[in-house]
C-alpha cells in the first residue's frame, strides 16, 4: 500500500544547489593569500590589524543581531570579508582600536542600518575607511615600511596607541608609491608593484596576488568579470591618454593600474555584488565611473589615492544605473527610461 | 546591436541542468496495464471541460465517444478502455480543484479493440477537415500545456505559415517521451506533419531536436519520405528550449514580439508526440486514449517509457512500477515546470508527459532564505531577459502593478530558471505566478467595472 501523504512544493523541484554563504566563503577563501602575503611582507603589525578590524566586524554583526532579537547571521561570512578588506585597507602600522572602531563602524552604519546583507547601498568596508579617513587622516595616511628585518619579532609603537591617544609614528616610515609620485615625482618600476616590493595599506600592495584571487572568483562565477575588466579598462585608457600626451608629468598607464588600491578596489571591492548594478551594460559603465574617477583625483585631486572615493561614489549612483539601464525584455524593444 | 545579435543557434541564457535521461532514454516504450477503474476527468485540457455524452450503466467501447466539445476551444473524450460506465461524478485533479469526471470499470476479458471512426486522407482533405479531425481525435499539445491542438494550428486571417516547427527538444530533465517517441514512431510522426503542412499551409516543416538526442535526429534524418519538405535541425542543449518562444528564436533567429504568437513570426509549433498522435489517429479517425509516459525518479523501481490509458489512476501506476516506501514528493511534468502532486487519486491526463518520484532525500529544497545579494545570477538565467531579482524584490513588497507595467512580469513564462540558479534560495517564480495571477485578476475586475 502507498504512503498516504506526500509533500507538495511549487516548481521548479530540483536546484543549483549553490548558497549565498558558499560564495561568500570563497570570497574569503580568494582574500586569504592577500592576508598571508601581507602578514608575510608588514609581519605583526598587518596580522593585528587585520584581526582587529575583521574580529570588530563579526563582533558588531552578532551583537546588532542580538539587540534587535534575531537570529545572528554572522554565518554567512559576509561580515567576515567586511572586515578583512577593511583590515587590508589600512596602513599596517595603523593603531588597533581605530581599526577596532572602523569594523564597528562598517557594520552598523555601512550595513546594519540599511538592512543588513544585501540592502547596503555602499561597500560597508569602505564606508568604514572612509570614516577612518576624516576622523584620523594622519594616521591613515602614515605609511610602514615594507619588509623590516624585525618584522616578525617587533610590533611598531602606534598599534598599542592607547584609545583616544594620538599615535606616535616611528621615524621610519615609507612612503607609498602614489605619494612617492605625487609629492616627490619618483616613479617606482611596475614588477615592484606587481610583486608587492613596496609600501603601502596592507593588503594592497601585491598586485599579482589580488588578481590570481580574482581570477578563481570569475572561473567559480562568483564574481562578474565585467567590474574589474571596466574598472581596469577604463583607468589604463584615460592614463594611457594623458601619457602621451605629456609622459613628464603623467606616470605611465601601466603605474596606475598596479600602484595604490586600484587592483585591490577593482577586484575585491567594486565587486561587491549589492552594491553594484545588476546588467551587463550598467557594470561596464558603474566599472567605467570607478576607473575615470580613480584617474581623475590621482592626477588631478588633493589625494594621492582616489579609489575609496570613486567607488563609494560609483555605488550611491549604481541604484540609478539599474533603474535606466534595464535589459532589453525578449520580444520588446529596448526602452532606457528614467523613473 | 545587430553586431552582436549573430544568429546563434540557441536563444540568449537559459540554464543546464543535470539531464538525468540516462535511465530512461534507452527503454522502448512499453504497454502498460488497464487498471480495472478508469477515471477520466472532463476538464484535462485549456478550455471549456468536455460535455458528457454517455450515461451511467452504459456500455462502452475502447475508442468510443465519451463525451464531446463544449464549443471551439474544448476537445472531445473517448474510452480509453472498454468497460462499463460505472458513475459520473465529480473527480479530483492535480490543481486540487474537481471536475466531473467518468468512472470505468474495464472489462477484464475484453480484447480492447479500437473503435474506427471516418478517416480522413492527408492528400485530398481540405485544411478545415483536418482542423475538425485534429479536433474530433481530441487531440491536445502532449508536451504539457494540453492546449486544444486545432487552435493553436488555425492561423488567423491576415497571417501565413511559413515554417511549420516541430518541437522534439524536451529540454525538462528527466524526460525521455519525445526521445522515445522519435525513435520509434518516425512513420506516425512524417503522416503527422504531413496532415499539419497542408492545415496551415505551411511550406516547410523543420523538426528541432537537441543535441543530447542525436540518435533520434539520425533516425529521423534517415527516414524522412520522398517528397515531404522536412529537415531536422540539432540545437545545443540547454533549458528551457522547448518553450515555443525560446524554439523559434533557436530555429529561426526571430523573436515573437512580446504578447504575441508564434505566427508573428510566421511560424507554428507543434510537441513532435502530438504530432505523431495526429499521423496515427487521423487515417482512422480514432480519438485518443493513451500516451507515452515517463515514469522515473530516484525514488522508483521499474523506471520505463510507457504507453498508458488516459485516466489511469496515479495510484494504480506507481503500485505497478513500484516505488520505494519513504517517497517524498510526486511531480507530474518535468522537475522543472511539472506539478506537485497531493493526492494520489487523481488521473493520468493528455498533458501528463511524465511521473517523477523523489524520496526525501531526493528533494535538495533549502529552508535558509538569504536576502537577494543582486549577484545577478537570475539575471544571467531568464531566457526572457527579465530582471527577476528586482521583480523579487518588488514582489516581497507586493508592488504587483508596477511588476507588470515597469518590469514586464506578463512576459514571465514561469520556466524557473532564476529559482533554479538563485543562491539565496529566494522562490523567484513562485512570486511571479502568483504576482501573475493577482494581476490578471486586477485587470479583470477593472474590465468589470469599465462595462458595469
């Protein structure tokens, strides 16, 4: 005799069987070696800053879930790349309860409010720097010298700065490559750069690195390829312009592309699939904002970076970008409409 | 953007599934067992339900006219069994609504012979008389949809037919009918377009099969008749191709303008198992009583391409195939468009193109439903080119009009693509019927009003 009750569903009854926290785990699986790589060339300082802030993020995420009586979900690790590329932004001297109060910030102001995961307008790790940046701008702007010999065996003096204590940076400390162009005009070779022999935030500094990351996201079509090809693109072009036409006072199209954060941004945070729009054509142009911009304030802005702000403000635009740049439907003519 | 819109011999997105044929693809089609009750239900197809024309205690023969069609979009009934009407009353159907319905009691010793009716030659019938036979037979698309077949065919006044497409893709996984069907009923299939080039006198017959059925594009290729303007054509494997729209755009590279029909393309498509019903019923004008079934699934014994009565309870199908005691789920259709069963008391019906059985753990549904993270995948997933993520969301906050006029919801053909893909586990397209529905209905009250 056959069993009397069945389950009903409504189609489709089979599945992909692929989870939102399963690419969020391989985002963190592909910022690993960016942590390693930075541990491995700033030492202590890197590894506690970047712990500091990510522990931060994961701590503000299940405490804001407890507070408004749900169910945490810092299980869907999407907290836990928050705070890494938070951590990787920053200088790695840079003193713990900043980094420690940047994690809190890029969860509860950069997602929380919002809605949590999935409803944030902005990337929250960027947020949060951006938040770092006006509230301590010497302290982010001081860079550590990479590969110390005592790297592994000291930790600079301005990590332990006391809460609300001014920091105080040690003597030595090495400009970035941006600055270094900006400031004093010195060029620094694109295999430094791509091998990550320079200063600079933690995480940003090994080019090729970020883009091996980037490449397993894109073969596990987890990431859209179309953002850091637009981004990339678009920021080797306008520079590639401005060089020949004065290759004196602009650096070389290659310079731009693997010095600062732009790999770092172009691969790991203008990716961030909430925040960016959702069709191919509005990703080439939300790509194409974020390296013009990039370009635009490098070259000519008060910054010697600019990637952080173009992408934040490539994100608060992306919501548009979806709302004019709309597939065109299958039997349908296409229709930009502005609503 | 013409640069970039070459024809490519598929439509645009679309997903691949695990086929899951391998089973069941290789089995002949079998003959099944007349279950000693027949049930058949009147409303079976789209349109009005059948009106009954036998009464209660009469005697039926196989092939006999049960009942007949209650106006132009409905289709006949015949005994799928000779027997005994037993009672007319109301059935249950797999939407969980009932119908009225006839119950037959088989006669065990009878040898089953198939009542003749008036024949109809494909060579000197006019289109009309095909129409009507097509009709009379009680034919509907077997693909699924069971849509009254001399309907769809009638081509408005105005249009013409260039291109007759007979669809033997079966794109739903598990599904091998049309597979089996192709391979062993080529001459039922070339009468059949036979009959349908000259009622919509159409110049050309072009059957699309995908590439996962080679040996069935072979077979066909190899014995298509003198004379008769058939080729087959390999499509790439990819879901949902079977749908009409996305099959037109494959075979002939047009898109149906949106609302439209196939005929705005100048085209007409046709289930290749419909089709041979039609070459083997027509000639003899017999109705239909039983189609090929699929019945699979991890969670059955004798897994098998079979030919059964239409009517045959569900029940009495998976005692004879046998299934396995903790069997969780029962669809009828493919697994990715097909139906939930609830009660095991409903019938095999025209559109019943399969019989899936999954145990529980067969069924891989998460309960975790993340937020939508916009990555796109459903976007990159709907053959229509919508954008289901913000039609989720929109649907989350039952903006079911803006759905429909910003967002072209009534183009959604509910294929499931974008809950198939979605790794949030959001029930895309189960919004979107019911978005459908609610909006379909608002649109109804309104005409109401206006004429009230």
């Amino acid at each position: 005799m056959l069993k009397k009750t069945l389950d009903i569903s409504s189609s489709p009854h089979i599945y992909k069987g692929r989870s939102t926290n399963e690419i969020m785990k391989n985002v963190v699986w592909a910022l690993l070696p960016v942590v390693f790589f930075s541990v491995y060339s700033f030492g202590l300082n890197a590894l506690l800053v970047i712990a500091t802030a990510t522990f931060a993020s994961v701590l503000t995420e299940h405490v804001l879930c407890r507070l408004s009586k749900k169910e945490t979900t810092i299980g869907d690790y999407s907290a836990v790349i928050t705070g890494l590329l938070l951590g990787l932004t920053l200088p790695p001297s840079f003193p713990l309860w900043m980094a420690f109060i940047g994690g809190i910030i890029g969860i509860a102001l950069g997602k929380y409010i919002f809605g949590g995961l999935g409803y944030n307008v902005f990337n929250p790790a960027l947020v949060a720097r951006a938040v770092l940046q006006a509230a301590f701008p010497v302290a982010i702007t001081t860079w550590h010298p990479a590969f110390l010999t005592d790297r592994f065996s000291s930790i600079a003096s301005s990590v332990f700065t006391l809460p609300f204590m001014e920091p105080k940076f040690d003597v030595i400390s090495g400009a970035t490559p941006l600055s270094a162009f900006k400031f004093d005009g010195v060029t620094t070779s694109t295999a430094e750069l791509a091998f990550g022999q320079v200063s600079g935030s933690a995480g940003e500094t090994c080019a090729v690195i970020i883009i091996l990351g980037g490449i397993y996201l894109i073969a596990r079509n987890m990431m859209n390829w179309r953002i850091p090809a637009a981004v990339l693109l678009s920021a080797f072009v306008l520079s590639g312009i401005l060089y020949s036409i004065n290759s004196e006072l602009y650096p070389s199209p290659w310079f731009m592309l693997f010095s600062g954060g732009l790999m770092l941004g172009a691969v790991f945070m203008a990716t961030d699939m909430v925040s960016s729009p959702i069709t191919p054509i509005g990703l080439w142009i939300y790509g194409g904002i974020i390296g013009i911009l990039t370009i635009v304030i490098r070259v000519w802005g008060g910054l010697s970076e600019g990637v952080m702000y173009s992408i934040l403000l490539a994100n608060a635009i992306s919501p548009h970008i979806d709302s004019i740049i709309k597939n065109r439907v299958y039997g349908t003519k296409r229709k930009i409409k502005t609503a | 953007m013409a640069l970039f819109n070459l024809h490519k011999n598929t439509f645009k997105h679309g997903i691949h599934p695990p086929e899951s044929k391998d089973e069941t693809n290789g089995l002949p089609i079998r003959q099944f067992p007349f279950a000693p009750v027949i049930i058949l239900p009147m409303a079976q197809h789209i349109g009005a339900p059948s009106q009954i024309v036998v009464r209660e205690g009469q005697e039926v023969q196989r092939g006999q006219l049960l009942a007949k069609a209650n106006g132009y979009v409905s289709v006949p009934m015949h005994a799928p069994v000779s027997g005994k009407v037993r009672k007319i009353a109301n059935v249950p159907t797999i939407s969980g609504k009932m119908s009225t319905g006839i119950y037959i009691e088989a006669f065990p010793f009878s040898t089953q012979e198939v009542l003749e009716g008036n024949p109809i030659d494909p060579d000197t019938a006019t289109p009309e008389e095909i129409l009507q036979g097509i009709q009379d037979a009680g034919i509907v698309g077997l693909g699924g949809a069971a849509f009254p077949t001399h309907v769809k065919l009638k081509v408005p006044e105005g249009k013409t037919c260039e291109t007759l497409i007979i669809n033997g893709v079966e794109c739903e996984p598990y599904l091998t009918t049309d597979h089996r069907v192709m391979l062993e009923q080529e001459d039922d299939i070339f009468t059949g377009i036979k009959y349908l080039l000259k009622a919509t006198g159409a110049k050309k017959a072009i059957i699309g099969i995908e590439a996962n059925k080679q040996d069935a594009a072979d077979h066909l290729v190899q014995n298509i008749p003198k004379g008769l303007p058939v080729s087959v054509q390999v499509l790439p494997v990819k879901y949902p191709q079977g749908a009409e729209k996305m099959l037109i755009t494959s075979i002939l590279g047009k898109e149906i303008p949106s609302g439209k029909l196939p005929i705005e393309a100048g085209a007409v498509v046709v289930n290749v198992a419909t089709t041979a019903e039609i070459g083997r019923l027509l000639p003899h004008g017999r109705g239909i009583q039983e189609r090929v079934i699929t019945i699979t699934g991890p969670g059955v014994k004798k897994k098998g391409n079979y030919l059964i009565p239409v009517g045959t309870p569900l029940r009495y199908v998976l005692e004879q195939v046998g299934v396995d005691e903790d069997i969780s789920e029962v669809y009828m259709g493919g697994p990715m468009m097909g139906m939930a069963v609830s009660n095991l008391d409903i019938s095999i019906v025209k559109g019943t193109s399969g019989i899936l059985v999954f145990t529980k753990k067969d069924v891989n549904r998460s309960t975790t439903i993340y937020p939508c993270i916009k990555c796109g995948a459903c976007v990159d997933a709907c053959p229509i080119l919508l954008n289901p993520s913000k039609l989720g969301i929109l649907a989350k906050f039952e903006a079911y009009n803006e759905m429909a006029s910003d967002f072209n919801l009534m183009d959604c053909f509910e294929c499931g693509s974008c809950t198939y893909v979605c790794p949030s586990h959001i029930p895309l397209v189960q919004y979107f019927r019911q978005a459908k529905r609610i909006v379909r209905k608002r649109e109804a009250d309104k005409k109401e009003k206006a004429h009230a």
